[in-house]
C-alpha cells in the first residue's frame, strides 16, 4: 500500500528544488499534494506537471506573513478535506560576512526560515490537533545550524533556531498525537547551489565522508519517511542527510 494514500500533504517552497523532489515523491505515495510557493505561476506549472494519476494543486504564499499561511492551510483544508502533513521548506539565502551584511539582509532570512517555519507550525498543528489521527509536521533545517558557515550568520542562525523550534513544538503537541521533526540536509545539487563558487564547492567537497553532493530525491525519501506511519514513534527528531559532513 502507498505511504501516504488519499492523505494531504503541503509542501512551502516545492515549485523547484527539494520542496518539488519532496511533493513529487508525496504524489507517487498516493498523497494529495499542495504546492505552495511565493510564484503562484511557478506553483500551479508544478502542481500540474504531479497532477497525473494524482491529485495537486499550486497555492501562492508568502510563508513570513500570518494571513498567507492561514489561508494556505485553509486551502488544503477546503479542497481535500484534511491536513496529515505539512513541510516547512520554504528558504532563501542572502549571503555576506557580518561585516558586509545589512540589517535587511539578516531579517529576511530570519523571516523566511524562522518565523515561516513557526508559521507553518503553528497553523498546521492547530489542524492537526482537532483530528483524531494527529499528523506530521516536517521542518527543513540545514547542516549550517550545526556548525555554522562562513557567511552565513543569517542563515546559520536561523537554521539553528528551526532545531530549537521543533523540539519546543514537539513537546507541546504530542499529546494530540502530532509528531514534529527535522530533517537537516547538507551540500545538495540545486539551483541554489548550482551557483556557488568552484573553489568553495570544492571546499565543502573535501568535508564529507561520501565524496559527493546529495541529490534532493535523497532529502525527500528522509522526509517521506518522517511524513508516514514508519516513523509514527519519531518526534523531535533531527536527521541529518549529509553525507557524513561534519560528523
């Protein structure tokens, strides 16, 4: 049987890169699949392209502004009748030493990943709690909130702070059967990373025990996992997907 048959699942951030590996390694478990991205145009190209012998939908949502959660759990909600599962993957980079950094620049990542990702939380296991059978709620943090990178105080902090959050949250709706976890990637082929400079890929290269970069199929069977009845005794979880970087 699917893992995920006829349950909803909302995925932040899925028109590209891991959140779409993740939405379509949902689709093909059976789930209903909401794509949420800040490019509403983006997100109904990729939820038609998993709409074959599934069912999906696009949803444009900013992840830092209340209102656009609401309104996206709302719309899981309203078209599939329940939410099972929620994934806070919405991310951005604004990469600088804190010398060179701006204001603007720190709070935005802190918005995007932080407060997005309490958002999404919160709004998904107030849901969540109301249902008999709880649900899951899967959090993308990133191997820099464990060790931190150069350049990215922003980012690391606000990594870091998804890892506090989770165990916090995890705690004050298990009771309801709702289960919060983690999954922390490392360096993985994306567009985001794609850009990246030779010699600091390179770098980063040499610092795991695999040799390669990681592909965001591989992050998404971590959170398939996480986001099914496998893990149904999992919470406050973190699980790395290195590599074996930084062990």
């Amino acid at each position: 049987m699917a893992l995920l048959k006829d349950r909803t699942a909302v995925i932040t951030g899925s028109a590209q890169g891991i959140g779409y590996a993740i939405a379509e390694a949902f689709a093909a478990e059976g789930a209903n699949v909401v794509i949420a991205d800040i490019n509403a145009d983006a997100a109904n190209e990729a939820a038609a392209q998993l709409a074959i012998g599934n069912r999906a939908i696009g949803a444009a949502c900013n992840v830092a502004v209340a209102e656009d959660i609401d309104a996206l759990v709302q719309a899981a909600t309203n078209t599939f009748g329940t939410l099972d599962v929620f994934v806070n993957n919405a991310g951005i980079t604004r990469d600088a030493t804190m010398r060179k950094m701006t204001e603007e620049m720190f709070d935005q990542v802190i918005s995007v990943h932080l407060r997005g990702s309490w958002l999404g939380t919160r709004a998904a296991s107030n849901i969540m709690r109301n249902q008999r059978h709880g649900g899951s709620i899967v959090n993308i943090s990133s191997i820099s909130g464990k060790v931190g990178l150069l350049g990215q105080t922003n980012y690391s902090a606000a990594k870091a702070g998804i890892v506090g959050l989770t165990k916090a949250a995890a705690k004050e709706v298990g009771f309801a059967n709702v289960r919060v976890n983690s999954v922390m990637p490392g360096l993985i082929r994306t567009p985001m990373t794609e850009g990246m400079r030779e010699d600091i890929k390179e770098a980063r290269l040499k610092e795991i025990a695999l040799g390669r970069m990681g592909e965001p199929a591989e992050i998404a069977q971590a959170v398939l996992f996480l986001a099914s009845d496998m893990s149904s005794y999992i919470s406050g979880a973190v699980i790395e997907v290195t590599g074996g970087r930084h062990m």
